[in-house]
C-alpha cells in the first residue's frame, strides 16, 4: 500500500533540501523524491561555491531580494548547521575603462539591493590585500564569502531528516496524476507510487519537465556550461579571497579564481552553451583557456598545482524571442491547486536556497495553516573533524575511540572512524562520493589513489553489500562490474 503524504518536495539539490528543511518546521508529513542516490548530486555539487552579495541582479527581482537576504543571514545558518564558512570578502578587478565602467555600474546596482561596504581600491591595497591576487584597480566586496556547497545541501538535508523528513533516493518522477475524488497527486517513479496533497517542484535541471506533469507551462530552459581546474592544497596557501574579473555588459562573470574553505583553490568557469542535461564533460580546448584566463586573476596558477577538474550547469530561464535571461521563478496557482513550482534557480541559488525555501513554504502554510513543530530544533549536531583537532584531542578520540587511530585517506587525514561515521549517516547514503562528500576522503592530492578501494571495501562490510551493488556516485556508476578472473 502506497504511503500518503502532507507534502512531497521533487529534488534534493540545495533548494529542495531548504524547503524541506523549511517544511519540517511544521507538523506535515514531508517526503522528498530525488532520482539519484544521494543529495547534491546536481549543480548544487557542480559551482564554485560563493556566498553571493547580490550586486549584479536587477533591482527589484526575485534573485537580488534573496541573496541579500540570504547573505545576511548565513553566520547563524552556518553555525545552526556546522557548515565551514568563511566571510573573506570578494575583489572584483579590472584591468581597462570599460572595466572600470562596468564595475561602477554594478557597484550601483549593488547599493540600490542593499550591498552594505562596497568600495573602490587601486592595485596598491589589492597587493595588500592579497599580493597574488591581478588587476590594475578592483571593487572590494567584504559580505562576499565562500563555503562548501555540498556540505551544505547535506546539513540541510540532515536537519530536515532529523526533524522528521523523510527522503528516498533513486526515485525519477515519471509522472504525476491529479486524482479529483481523493484531492491528491500520484506521482509515480520508475519503481514505486507515492501520495500526497501538496507537491513543491525543485527539480533543478528538470523543474521545467516536472512544471509541465504539474499542468505550469514547460518554460524554456537554456544550459550555460563552465569548467574548472581544481588545485591542490600547495596553491591555497597563496589566496585568500575570492577574485573575479569585472563584469560583462550583462553582468556575467568570466574565469575567476576562489579559495575553498578547505585549503584548495578553483578557478574557473567558464561559460557556454550546452544542449546536454548532463553534459559534464571536460575539455582540453576549455581547460586551456582557462589556464590564460586564470593567471590574470591569480598570479599562482601553475599546472604543477592541478589534481582535478570538473563541470557545472547552470539551467537558466529565458525568454525566447530576445534572448533574455529571466528572474527565478517562483509560483503557485490556483489553478494547479496545491503545488508550488520553482524554476530556473540557477546562481546564486546557493545564497538564495534558504530565502527560497520560506517563500515557497509561507504559499502552502498560508493555505493550510499547519501546526508548528514544536519540537523542531534547527541545529545539526556535528563531530569535530580528526584533522581539525589539537594534538591533546586527537589522543583523547583515539583513547575513546581507538578507530580514530587509523588513517584511511593519508592525503586529507580521514580516520577509519570518521568514514563508519558517514557510512552511517542519517541518510542512508553510501555511495563512495557520499563518503567522499561527508568526509573529503580521496579530494586529496592523489584523488583516491590510496583510500578509495579501502572506502569500498568498508561500505561492503558494514552495509552487507556485494561488490556489484557498490556504486561509486549515480546509479549506474558501477565500482565493479564482476571478477576479473575465476577463483580456483
């Protein structure tokens, strides 16, 4: 018998995770269906991972009301959810007038959304800022600031888990009924059927799909692809803030270079045109280029540093006739009766998730009018990292927990503790990237050289799985296929 359901979210990339998040305030019966295996698994894995300020977004839109908003709050969500998160500030540099033009234009622009500290350097204080960092003069954005937008998706998932949301992975809406006697939806997955009166469409890349099985207009959809170089910890060492380049007329960035909270530094990404849902393939005329793009923004980019790359889409809504990016959209008519439909949330829809998430429940609450959750509590319990510990702590753990004396990821510092700890997470994710992504194990210089097999291994033993059920990140990303040869 299929369960019923108050609300079920589609999607479990960052802004799905925050509205479910946001509904677990409320005493609703709340389940998210995601296709993959894990959250994140998107874009929301696939940026660069900035806490954005709000200044390129027109005035007035949707986009700029909630990354001023959401930029505003993220100290207390940060530390409510045990995401690292750092406040570096954010130098946007020009080399040329028209640089400088359209760095003032957008200085502008900030100030009129609400952009507190904005203000004009000349390469001088840049060099004093950050000596590696290029440009003749720059804006300094100091609200600006960077995080790990996987740990994030996770933490909101987590919380909203532990206030009784429930999420079930590997499930692709393939169809959604009305059904008119029961005031229901049916929404049916490759595998399973589920109920519910309310659903609230996060789909990311597919929220134009789901918009239309909802009855909403399939709204035209436009994939701006970019890649990037990730470099090793040996290159963090030399940047600490964010520096993008200024600008274009349309308020677009080009190749910039970003410090992680985790010691590495991005640079990237580029921007082109993909007609691909999932095009994540990288290429070496794009990682050429941004090789020269990026040694104009910092002056440390070396090929010696490189120990990954990888891509993102941004699934913008556009108009077709002009050409025209379009706002966020965020509905919920009464002709489509209890379903809230979001589409193309692209960046900065990490700043924007939590923003999103309330305007989007505040349409169902104020049409239901839910009891609150009283026992909800916004904060994530979260175990301080092996690697992050003192000296006196780490012997302490080991004392405690003689697991934590045993190092499965050599390069990031992993104890085989931590890794049980993530196989074990409230979820029940275990795929090697959910590892990966809870712990960092194999981000480091050799990219799971040393601990991925010892990962899998683990998994396989404490999940009871067998190694043909093991999958590395997507449903068919098979870590073994079968045995190389016959035992005898």
């Amino acid at each position: 018998m299929r369960e019923l359901y108050d609300v079920i979210v589609i999607g479990a990339g960052v802004v799905g995770c925050a509205v479910a998040r946001e509904l677990s305030r409320y005493q609703l019966k709340t389940g998210v269906l995601e296709k993959e295996l894990d959250v994140a698994c998107g874009n929301s894995s696939r940026n660069t991972g900035m806490l954005h300020a709000g200044f390129t977004y027109k005035p007035g839109s949707l986009k700029a009301e909630c990354a001023v908003e959401g930029n505003k709050e993220f100290d207390q969500v940060a530390a409510e959810l045990g995401v690292p998160f750092k406040r570096t500030g954010k130098l946007v540099v020009g080399f040329t007038d028209h640089d400088r033009e359209n760095i003032l234009k957008y200085k502008a622009i900030g100030e009129k959304n609400g952009v507190q500290g904005m203000r004009m350097i000349d390469k001088e204080e840049i060099s004093r800022i950050d000596p590696n960092a290029g440009g003749e003069f720059a804006m300094y954005v100091p609200s600006s600031g960077i995080l790990d937008p996987m740990q994030y998706t996770i933490a909101l998932a987590e919380n909203a888990c532990q206030n009784g949301v429930a999420f079930h992975f590997g499930q692709e809406v393939r169809g959604i009924d009305r059904s008119g006697e029961k005031d229901t939806y049916i929404i049916k997955t490759e595998q399973d059927t589920f109920e519910t009166k309310w659903v609230i469409n996060c789909a990311g890349m597919y929220a134009s799909e789901i918009s239309q099985m909802l009855g909403y207009p399939c709204y035209p959809v436009k994939g701006f692809k970019g890649e990037y170089f990730v470099l090793d910890k040996k290159a963090g060492k030399y940047l600490s803030i964010p520096v993008y380049p200024a600008p274009n007329d349309k308020g677009g960035f080009s190749t910039h270079a970003t410090p992680t909270v985790d010691g590495n530094v991005l640079v990237g990404p580029d921007s082109y045109v993909t007609e691909e849902r999932e095009d994540y393939v990288v290429t070496k005329e794009h990682m050429d280029g941004l090789f020269e793009d990026g040694r104009k923004m910092f002056k440390q980019m070396k090929r010696d540093y490189f120990i990954r790359n990888f891509a993102g889409i941004r699934w913008k809504r556009y108009n077709p006739e002009t050409g025209e990016v379009l706002d966020f959209m965020l509905e919920s008519d009464e002709s489509h009766p209890n379903t809230v439909n979001l589409v193309g949330i692209e960046s900065p829809g990490v700043t924007c998730a939590l923003p999103l998430a309330r305007r989007a429940v505040a349409m169902l609450a104020g049409r239901e009018n839910p009891k609150k959750n009283e026992s909800f509590n916004p904060v994530r319990p979260v175990k301080k990292r092996f690697h992050e510990m003192t000296h006196e702590e780490q012997q302490q753990a080991i004392k405690e927990n003689p697991l934590y004396g045993e190092i499965v990821c050599r390069c990031e510092t992993v104890t085989r503790a931590e890794i049980l700890d993530a196989i074990k997470n409230p979820l029940g994710v275990c795929t090697v990237t959910g590892i990966k992504n809870r712990t960092r194990a194999t981000m480091g210089r050799c990219q799971g050289g040393y601990c991925e097999t010892r990962i899998t291994e683990m998994i396989e033993q404490e999940m009871h799985r067998a190694p043909e059920d093991i999958r590395y990140s997507k449903r068919d990303s098979y870590m073994f296929t079968g045995k190389v040869r016959d035992e005898r």
